[in-house]
C-alpha cells in the first residue's frame, strides 16, 4: 500500500513540475533554465505571479507534500528497499532505527491445524507427530519420576524421543496444563532425535516458546491415559498430537498379575524380590533395593543378574548376587544362586539362638574366583596351611587380592598371591538371640 501511495505521489508531483516548467518557459527563457538548474526558483516564480499561478501553486505544493509523506511511510515499512547508496540516505533520515544494517527477525512459526489434520489422516488416528522434519509414531509412553517420555524405537537411544519434565505436577490423579509461548513456568522438553548411522542421538532442549494441551489421568495399577497436542516453535514445525496410554514404571500386568515375559530391569528385580519372599519366608524383614540389574537377550538362552540389598530377621543386613534365566514362563531365578542363603537361613530357622546369648551366624564362604562379589566387605582369608588374614577385600587383580586394614588416621594394604588363597569368608557380626 505504502509503494502504491508512493508512487502516485511522485506522478503527481512530475505532472506539477512539468506544468509549471511551461508557465516558466512561456513567461521568460530565463525563469525555465533557472527552475531546472536551481529547482528552489519556483518558490520565487510564484511569488512574484502569485495571481495568476497560485491554483498551479497549490497543486504543486499538494503534490510535493503527498510525495513526502509517502517516501516518509515507505522508508518505514520497506527499509530494505531503500538501501543502495543512493537511496541509503533516505533510510537514515526517515527510519533512523533501521541505519546501517536493518534488524532481521526470523517468523516464529507454529504447525497449522492443516498440517495436524494431514498427520491424523496419514497415520490413521494413530499417536505421533513430526520431529526434526521425520514424521514419528509414538510406541511407548512412560511417566516415570516426574517425566513423561513419548519415545518411537526400542534400542538402547530412542530414534525420536520427546521427553517433557512436569515434576510435581505429575502426582495428580488427573491433571490439566495448558502452556503458551510467553509462559514464564513452562515445562522443559528435550527432543532426542538418532539418525540412521550415528552413533549418539542429537539432543536440543526447550525452555519456552511452545504450545501445549496436556491432559494426564492415572488408572488402575500402573496405567496413564491422556492427550496432548504440543506445539514446538521453529522451522521445521515439530508437534505431536493424539491421545495415548502409557505406564508409570516397566512392569506390565496381564490379567491384574505382573508379566514376568516382559524383559525390563523392573521385571527381573519383581522376580528377584518375589523369590525371595517365597525362600526366606518370615525371616525376611525388607528388601531395600537393587543395584547393578541387567539383562543379555543376545546370546542362545537370555540372561540376567542383580544384586539385591534386603534385611533378615534380627536385623543383619545382607546383599547377594542373584542369577536369572528366561524360560516360557518368562523370567526366573536360577535356585543355585541362592541356595546357600536359603540354606543358612534354613539352618537359623531350625536352630534359632538361646535368649541372651550370643551365637555367630554362618558366614559365607567363596573360593578367590568369586569373591568379587565380597568387594569392599570385611572378610577373611584362608591361606594354605591354616592362616588367616583378615581385613576389607580392597581389590583383586588376576594375581593377587588386597585387603586393607585401618591403623589410627591410616590405613595399610596387604596383596596376597591367589595362589596361596584356600577361599575367602565373609565376617559377619554377632547377634544376639
């Protein structure tokens, strides 16, 4: 509009001069070559012939002014228009704020409703979006901890995963956030995005600037439902859009009753933490927790281990190692792993200690190949001809094993060959019966 404006203006004002380069020239050669070596004359023309030019004076003035006022509002809506040397002058004058080099500011822009229609109708209703300019079909949704993670792929990285960390807000039983992009609270979101062939998935992070309608609502069990549309600010106009169903851990239940065939670290420390309930019985007081869970689906029978903390009755806590198989049934736990432990306590059941005296427990005991899991642990070592030393098994190396003993502010080392060690027993501590 402000170019249209502009350039009738300029028309009018060379119709103006053009006419009144004639009256020049008419009244005298001299008024005419004047006006046009030195334009300002015509101020003086129509002065001195203000009666019989004035209505040519007005229109001239008019069109002058009209032709101003328009260069004023075209410099300030188009200053990149105006800058060749030439014209440069005319920015600095009229938009001074654009001098130099004018600021540039990249369009914020969000998904249309169109492109969300053409996901839904591609996808089949199905939940997902657009990451990184890919489109994505979420397969697993988990609130766990206070975020939830919309994630597409089951490798070890995710090939797209939108993961947005709502905290506190997450322990509602039903929740609603609506976040604008000049929310100053707003959730941060991390988009994970792994292309085929690299090694590490690229990570970006926002903190605000984005639209997003969540609704959460937590069901039996371990279940979430809910929907989101989410918004993200930038070129490649990112969004996910649907409704879901996710968990809250990664156990999964069939029939009210926890699958042991889904391979997850949860699984295997429910199976752990269920066999030693049914061995133990009423001489397990707690178990405390897990450390070190995992699991190999790549060889010819799967397998898993964890090392689980738990407390017995009368108060000694213990830590054990505990082996798993995967057989048709799912995930179970191979019975050698625990048998000494469920035999010493077996043993403690029949053979409960006296009121009031003291009886040591039954260590265990474990040859120097295996003593790994004694780490860090107050043992005793059984060297060949009957010595002993005693201390905390500090270190073992494929020669030798170090135990460590506390001397005042100190401490002292001492490396025994694994030649000379008969097996290594756990100390264990007296309680009373």
């Amino acid at each position: 509009m402000e170019k249209v404006l502009l350039y009738f203006a300029i028309s009018l004002c060379i119709a103006a001069t053009l006419l009144y380069l004639r009256r020049a020239f008419e009244r005298s050669p001299v008024w005419g070559w004047m006006s046009i070596l030195f334009p300002p004359v015509a101020l003086i023309y129509y002065a001195v012939y203000w009666e019989r030019s004035k209505k040519l004076a007005c229109f001239h003035i008019v069109a002058f002014s009209v032709m101003l006022l328009s260069t004023v509002m075209a410099v300030r809506a188009h200053p990149f228009a105006f800058s060749p040397p030439l014209l440069s002058n005319l920015r600095i004058i009229f938009a001074p704020a654009s001098y130099g080099e004018p600021l540039v500011l990249d369009e914020q822009r969000f998904p249309s409703k169109n492109d969300l229609k053409k996901f839904e109708s591609w996808s089949g209703g199905k939940f997902g979006g657009k990451l990184a300019g890919q489109q994505m079909i979420v397969e697993t949704v988990t609130l766990i901890d206070g975020v939830i993670r919309f994630t597409q792929g089951s490798g070890f990285f995710a090939e797209r995963q939108v993961s947005i960390v709502l905290g506190e807000k997450s322990d509602a039983p039903r929740q609603h956030l609506l976040i604008t992009p000049d929310a100053k609270d707003a959730p941060e979101i991390y988009l994970l995005t792994k292309n085929i062939g690299d090694e590490l998935p690229d990570v970006d992070i926002i903190t605000s600037g984005y639209w997003m309608d969540l609704t959460l609502e937590r069901g039996a069990l371990n279940a979430v439902s809910g929907h989101l549309r989410l918004l993200l600010p930038g070129s490649d106009q990112g969004f996910l859009t649907g409704y879901f169903d996710g968990f809250t851990d990664e156990l999964r239940y069939d029939d009210g009753e926890i699958d042991r065939a889904v391979h997850s670290n949860a699984t295997l420390e429910h199976v752990v933490s269920t066999h030693l309930k049914a061995r133990l019985g009423d001489q397990l007081l707690a178990v405390n927790g897990f450390d070190n869970t995992k699991f190999d689906l790549n060889g010819m029978y799967p397998e898993g281990r964890s090392t689980v903390s738990f407390t017995l009755f009368g108060g000694m806590n213990r830590s054990e190692t505990v082996m798993l198989f995967y057989s048709n049934d799912g995930w179970a736990v191979m019975e050698q792993s625990t048998s000494e432990l469920v035999a010493a306590v077996k043993q403690m059941r029949q053979n409960p200690p006296a009121a009031g005296s003291l009886k040591e427990e039954v260590p265990l005991e474990v040859s120097v190949e295996e003593s790994e899991q004694l780490l860090g642990k107050s043992v005793v070592v059984l060297l060949r001809g009957g010595k002993e030393r005693e201390g905390t098994l500090q270190e073992i190396t494929p020669f030798v094993i170090v135990i460590r003993n506390v001397i005042g502010a100190g401490h002292v080392d001492i490396s025994i060959g694994k030649r000379e060690v008969e097996s290594v027993r756990l100390t264990l501590s007296k309680a009373s019966g």
